[in-house]
C-alpha cells in the first residue's frame, strides 16, 4: 500500500516535471492499477472567452471495467473534482453510451478497454495564462473483485489561437458517441406488469440489437431481457420492471440502438404511468357491470327469443297449480341451475377460446354461420312444436319439457338450458359489448358478471315457483293456453328471421336459401312426426327414418365457412370499401381511414390513447371528417392490396385525406396530441 | 374434489409468483436458515419478537472495507445493539471467489475488525441473497418484531461518486434512521434506498 502510494506520488511529481519541462509532451498516463488516466485537450492555446474540449481518458487493462454514471446493480462511475483558475468553469462529466457488463446474476453498466469522459471547460475574459486544469479522479475498477483507483492529472494551457491537435479528433470522436436527442416520436406504455418504450424509426429491420438503460435506480429490472418488436416503421422495446420500486415521476435514460456497425445512443425523458388509480376505477367498474348484467339478465326474459319458451313453461305451472308448493320450488330451482351451468358452460368456451390467443368477444358464437344456422333450425322448429299439438318422444326431452305437464325435475333443467341457448342471439347485439368487458375481466371478476346475468335471467321464474300464490292473478287453465302457446311461435320464427339476416352477413344469398331449404324439411319432419303420432310398428320406424332423413338433408344443407360478399361491410357504416372512400373523395369530404387488426398491439394502443379520446372524437365530427375501420383481423384481399399501395406490409396506417385530396400517412404511433395537431390542419 | 385441488393450485401458483420476486419493504419476510461460524445452525425464526438487521458482506470488498476501517459498521452494530436488535452478517461469496471465508477465518475477521455481529452466516450457494435480492456488498435488511420488512437498501447516503473520499461519520445513516423509527413505532420515511457497493459474488 505504502509502495503504490509513493509510487504514484513519484507519478505526479513526473507528470508535473514533464509538462513543465517540455511543451511538445502533453500529457502523461497515471497508472494507478488495473487502469490508467490521462487528460487531454483539444488544443493547447485557447484565448480568453474560449470554450475547450478536455477529456479524461481511461484505459483498463484487459477484463476489466470501470462504470458509467448509473453503474447497474452495483459499483460506482468516476468522479472528477477540478482543480482551475479564476474565471474558468467545468462542465459535468458528459458520459459516453455505456456497455452492458452481466456480473450473473447482477448487470452493471460501464467501459471495458477504454474510455473517455469528457468535460467541456469554458472562461470569460479575465484570466490569466498559462492556465493549469487539475483534475482529482477517483474511481473503480473491476473485474469480479473490486478495486478504488485515485490520481491527479493536470494540463497546461497557454494563450494563442485554437490549434486543434490529433487530441482533438479523438475527443470529437467520443462527443459524437454521447446520446443525442431521439429524432423520433416515441412513448411509454404500461402493459401487464412491464413497460413498453415505442418508438418510431426509419427501418425498423435494420435494428440488430437494442437496449435502454435507465438513469435511477428502482424503475426497471437491469438483468432482464428486453424484448424487442419490430414493425413497419416502429419498434417496441419491453423494459421489465424492478422488483423494488423507488418512487419516480419520469423514466430517463439512454436507448442504445445498433444498425450493424452504426451504433448511437439517445436521450430518453418521459413520464411513467401512475397505475394505482386505474385500478381503483376498474374496481368499481366492476360491481355496477354485476348489477347492469342482472338487469339486463331481467330484461332477457321478454326478448322475442326467450319471452315464448318462459312463458309456455309457466303455462305449466298454471296446470301444476294443484300440485304441491315444495315440488314448484324444486322445479324453479333446479331450473335456475340449468340456467346459470350453461351460461358458465358459455362463458367457460369462450375463455378457453381466448387463452388460445384468439382475440374474441361474447358474441363470437354467432360469428360462425354453422351456429347460425343450428339456432335457425331450432327456432324454426320450436315454433312449429308450438304451433301443432306434437309432443316429442323422451329423446328430445328438453323440447318436451316446454309443452308437456312434465313433473320429471330433469325437464327443468333442460328448459334452463334451452333457454339460455335460444337467449344468446338476442344476448348478442343488446349486451355484446358488456358482456365482451365480462370476459375481459381475470376470471374471478368474469364469473360473477355472469352469475349476476344467469341470475336476473331467472329471477322471474325463480320468484314465480317460490309464490305459486302470484299466479292465481292468472286466469284459470283453459282455452286461451292454447291460443297463446300458438301464438308464441311467431316471436319464435320472427327471431329465426332476424337469424337469417345475420347469416345473410357471412355467406352467400344461395346459401342462405339452403339453410331454408333445410328450415322447410325440418318443418316437413315434424308435420311427418305429428301426422304420425297414433302409428306403430314398423310404421312408425319408417317415419322416423324418414324424419332423420330430412334432419341429416337439412344439416348438411348448413355452410361451414365465410363466403366471400360484401355485405358486411354495410352492416357497419364505418367499415372501409374502396368504393366508399371514392365516393367520399368525390364529394371533396375529408376521411380518416385505420387500418387495423384486433391481432395488432400497436392498433390497439392507438385506438386507446388517441382515437377514442372524446376531443378527437368531437373534433373529427366538427370537421365533417367521416371515419372509416378497415378490419385486416380475417384476411382480406382488398385490404392488402391497398396496404401494399402505401408500401405497407401490415398494419397499423392512418390515412387522411383533406377534402378530397391525396391523403396524408400519419405516423404509425399516435398520440392525442399529435393526432389532434394533423386533424387541425383539416378545413371545415 | 379433483376440481377445487386445482382451483387451489391455480390460486397458489398466483401467490407464489410474487413471492418469489425480491421482498418489497411492508411485506413479510421469508424464512431462511443457515450455518453460522460456529457451524451453529440459525434460522431466522428464533429471533421473532426483536428487531434483526441483515448484512450482506464481503470483507474485501472496498466499499465494505472502508465502512469498517472507518469504524462506522462497528459504530453502527453498537447502535443498533443498544436499540435491542440482532445483527446478523450474511456472507453469499462463492467458494472461490473474494469475501468467501472459513469459519475461523470470520470469527478472526470479527475479532480483528472489532466487530459485533451476532451472528456471521454462510450462503456460498447464494439461494438466500437471491431470495432477498442482495445485489452489493453492504446491503442492509431491517426486519421487525413481527417479520415485516422495514428497510432494505444502503447503510447510509455516502454511496455515489467520489465514495472513497467521503468522510463516512458525516453521512446520513438510513439504517439507524430507521431503527429510531421503528422503535418509536413512527412510519420509516426513507424504506427502500439504492444499495451501494461491490457486487455481491454469487455461484455462476
């Protein structure tokens, strides 16, 4: 220790001698260790007023690293304490883009062979020369063991023009390496539990690495990966968060992005999000969506679908009313079972759907026009059990369980079922979207949202079987039953009508027909059947071949897949046609156009950070700006060919046209502002 | 039966994660036993009811180097022994690397170094520093009576450039801070600071 110390002491004393003796050697290395110091300038003569380039230049031997100014998980970078005359000034240390150093299971941030920290020196008019700049360095330098190196470098300066010396290319060198502002727009998005640094770049594809390091401790986690994503014309750089967090306001840090052999670093300065207050919101969210589900589970009951098949079973209570109280309530509950088992059986696909990574909402069922057409068949087929006098063998007991004086408590459960089966078209477009949120929610939260809805949804009948003394309000068993069960199989072919416009949507008009075709030869069975209902032996197995004949025909008849037609594209007014923004450009009217995909993050983003806010909402409805969605989620051929027109592979684009100008490409990241500051452009 | 199993699994499983993730300050700490320089083994749970201080030390780690030949580590054991709280030096040094010690060789460290550890512990599989995220040498732990977690972070604001010059006994020393704190049943203000130092040298 001692020997070092004298050592360097002799160091300083040579250091001094040399650059008072001798103008031609600069500067001399100070070798502490395991790495050495030297100063540097970029001339040697400056004049009063002057601005000068001086830099501290390390160099390490090999294996070993000293830190940059955040040194990771552990470490310390330099510090410079300056020594200067009157009148003359330092600048902070002005740190080059650092490497990532892993010490497994730690990262530190640093320098490995060389580096220089620069220092920018300036002076005002009143100084005297030859000046002398001293610098006291104390640093680390480490490999797996640490060690603290200290020295003392100085350097004279005399008065004269700048003479820019082979120093100073060097140091212009190292001040091109420093992180410059990011050109580009970028954000910070905080998905799940991790950040999401976006940003927009020139190619995207020529990223060959990646990483943001961060200034303060306690934001992000300095060993994990970053996953990059790349897209058309942005890339979204995932920044895994610190297991222990400091309280910050903003995320700064320097993003390195190397381009093969082009490397640079950026200056990166922007909020975190505060999630506590999300939470809280959704939160609450979430009990008034149990509410509004058992209200709309309520009105369900009177929906053309449903209302008939509640209604012809409380007709049969009617009959039952002699029977006794505690067998009605077995019924209602047991009923109200097969109620909330299907919606949860419903609710259950669905997630299972989605945790394969479809994107799906409720709904989806009716996406596939093979249960379209299942639900026309049935609708069709419960009107005309309604409207004859046919009751269907044990088969088929849940269709028995409607019309016949059942007291089999199975029937009950069945009707539970058939019941939500033949709600879900009317769930669909009346309740979509709440019951999409519904589904949205982590499990727990989901499930009670549909319990509240299976719930509302059999209140009525649940009550009824608890009060048989409210149905005496009824008028006694009669006639008027049977007019009304007939009458019940128009809501019932009326909702098999509104089926087949929905399927009219997803396939071809000659499709549509043999799904008719198949609703005709299922009626045909069942007049087959009802004709038959007196006939045995082998009759009756001819009848009933006969009928299953007819129900293969008719299934066989169901389409499987889209079909290619245009039509819904006019069941949404803002869906895109090439047709449609023609005509609109005709008209000189300004259009906003998305092209988007449920599949694509980015879209997403936008649309939540930017297209939904109310002010552009409102400021695109002022400007008579009509918003068109091109859903690229299915494939679709006039859609790529309109992306490829913009030299586009996928998504997301934003198009504007002006009054019927050319239309204007937005940037692929929006955000209010900057969308806000392209719509303001747009006359009215 | 086979069902509500799984539920149960499942609802585990999502505890588990964050257990496993570094211990946030105000949660309970997990348990943890090891041998200690006497080759007496000590489990965290036989100082329930006092304040504990975790150390994780390296001695020939400067940063830690200079917090004892300065004295303010010793100073600071005596401080938090007269508040009543165990201290207890963590070593997660690797056979091999610097700072891993025998036996004999701690109790000399302590003996020499005037220190007052209650107990010097061994980690050279580095499983407990991981489970605590101890990323540097010193990395101080504070614990409660009741096994909360009151402070993690570095002993004192001394951390930063030009360390090695400072002058240690004018720093703000955040572990007795906290200690005050707790014993005046007051909220610990400063509860999670950045550790400074060497990087704690754990089995690649």
């Amino acid at each position: 220790m001692k020997f070092r110390t004298i050592i360097k002491k002799l160091n300083i004393l040579i250091a001094i001698c040399v650059s008072y003796f001798s103008t031609v050697h600069s500067y001399e290395y100070q070798d502490a260790g395991e790495s050495s110091v030297s100063i540097i300038a970029e001339s040697k003569t400056f004049e009063a007023g002057d601005d000068l380039l001086v830099g501290l230049s390390f160099k390490l031997n090999p294996g070993w690293h000293t830190y940059w100014e955040n040194p990771g998980d552990a470490g310390e970078g330099a510090s410079i304490i300056w020594t200067l005359p009157d009148g003359i000034k330092a600048s902070k240390i002005l740190w080059p883009g650092p490497e990532r150093i892993p010490v497994e299971p730690l990262m530190t941030f640093g320098y490995e062979d060389e580096v220089v920290l620069l220092t920018q020196i300036s002076s005002n008019k009143n100084i005297d020369f030859p000046l002398k700049l001293s610098a006291k360095i104390s640093w680390f330098t480490c490999k797996d063991i640490c060690i603290p190196q200290e020295a003392e470098v100085d350097i004279e300066i005399n008065k004269g023009e700048k003479n820019l010396n082979k120093n100073a290319v060097s140091l212009k060198r190292v001040l091109n390496t420093l992180s410059k502002p990011f050109p580009y727009e970028y954000r910070l998005e905080k998905l799940d539990k991790n950040y999401f640094l976006q940003f927009q770049f020139e190619e995207p594809e020529n990223i060959t690495n990646s990483f943001f390091f961060p200034k303060d401790y306690g934001v992000l986690n300095y060993s994990k990966i970053q996953n990059l994503e790349k897209n058309n014309l942005s890339v979204s750089l995932e920044l895994p968060v610190a297991e222990v967090q400091s309280d910050h306001k903003r995320l700064k840090g320097v993003l390195y992005i190397e381009e093969g052999d082009n490397v640079n670093y950026y200056e990166i300065n922007t909020p975190l999000i505060n999630e506590p207050q999300k939470e809280l919101n959704q939160s609450i969210g979430i009990l008034t969506a149990i509410i509004f589900a058992f209200i709309g589970g309520l009105i369900l009951n009177v929906m053309p679908c449903v209302f008939p098949i509640l209604s012809i079973k409380i007709l049969s209570f009617i009959k039952q009313s002699g029977g006794s109280r505690q067998k009605l309530a077995q019924h209602g509950l047991i009923f109200s079972t097969g109620v909330l088992f299907t919606f949860f059986l419903i609710a259950g696909l669905l997630l299972a759907i989605k945790s394969t990574g479809e994107s799906i909402g409720w709904g989806y069922q009716l996406q596939s026009p093979v249960v379209v057409s299942i639900l026309i068949y049935l609708f069709t087929a419960i009107g005309i059990v309604f409207m004859t006098n046919l009751t269907i063998g044990s088969q088929l007991a849940q269709l028995g369980g409607i019309t016949k004086n059942s007291s089999d408590l199975s029937s009950s459960f069945f009707t539970g079922m058939l019941a939500v089966i033949v709600a879900s078209p009317c769930t669909a477009p009346f309740m979509g979207s709440a019951l999409g949120l519904a589904l949205l929610q982590p499990g727990f939260s989901s499930i009670s949202i549909f319990a509240g809805l299976g719930l509302g949804f059999s209140a009525p009948y649940l009550i009824l079987s608890f009060n048989p003394s409210l149905l005496q309000a009824l008028p006694k068993p009669g006639e008027w039953m049977e007019t009304l069960k007939q009458f019940m199989a128009f809501p019932m072919w009326a909702s098999a009508i509104w089926l087949l416009w929905v399927l009219s949507g997803q396939v071809e008009i000659l499709s549509v027909i043999l799904v008719l075709l198949g609703a005709l030869l299922i009626s045909l069975g069942l007049w087959l059947l009802e004709r038959n209902q007196l006939t045995s032996g082998y009759k009756k197995r001819i009848v009933q071949a006969c009928v299953l004949a007819l129900l293969g025909l008719s299934l066989w008849f169901i389409p499987t897949e889209y079909q290619n037609n245009n039509k819904d594209s006019y069941m949404n007014q803002n869906y895109y046609s090439p047709e449609k923004v023609a005509a609109l450009r005709e008209e000189n009217k300004s259009i906003f156009l998305n092209f988007t995909a449920d599949w694509c993050i980015t879209c997403k983003v936008n649309e939540a950070v930017a297209l939904s806010r109310q002010n552009i909402q409102d400021t695109l409805k002022e400007k008579d700006i009509t918003y068109l969605k091109a859903d690229w989620t299915k494939k679709d051929s006039v859609i790529a060919s309109k992306l490829a027109e913009y030299g586009r592979t996928g998504v997301p684009l934003y198009l504007l046209f002006s009054k019927g100008q050319e239309p204007i490409i937005l940037p692929e990241i929006l955000t209010e502002d900057l969308l806000m500051n392209y719509l303001k452009e747009v006359p009215k | 039966m086979k069902f509500i199993q799984l539920i149960f699994i499942f609802l585990l499983s999502i505890f588990m994660n964050t257990t496993f993730a570094a211990v946030k300050t105000g949660n309970n700490v997990p348990e943890f036993t090891l041998l200690d320089s006497n080759g007496i083994k000590i489990s965290l749970l036989e100082f329930k009811g006092k304040t504990i201080i975790l150390e994780w030390t390296n001695h020939g780690c400067p940063f830690v180097a200079k917090h004892y030949s300065s004295g303010n580590m010793q100073n600071t054991q005596k401080n938090a022994k007269e508040f009543g709280a165990v201290w207890i030096s963590i070593i997660s040094s690797a056979p091999g690397t610097q700072g891993y010690v025998t036996n004999e060789e701690a109790n000399n460290l302590t003996k020499s170094r005037n220190a007052q550890p209650d107990h010097v512990l061994f980690d050279k599989e580095g499983a407990i520093g991981r489970l605590y995220d101890a990323k540097t040498t010193p990395h101080m732990y504070i614990i409660d009576a009741e096994g909360v977690l009151k402070y993690q972070g570095a002993i004192d604001d001394a951390g930063g450039k030009g360390f090695m010059s400072k002058d240690l006994s004018k720093a703000n020393n955040y572990v007795l801070n906290a200690l005050n704190e707790i014993i005046n049943s007051k909220e610990v203000k400063d509860h999670t600071t950045k550790p400074y130092g060497c990087s704690v040298k754990y089995k690649s």
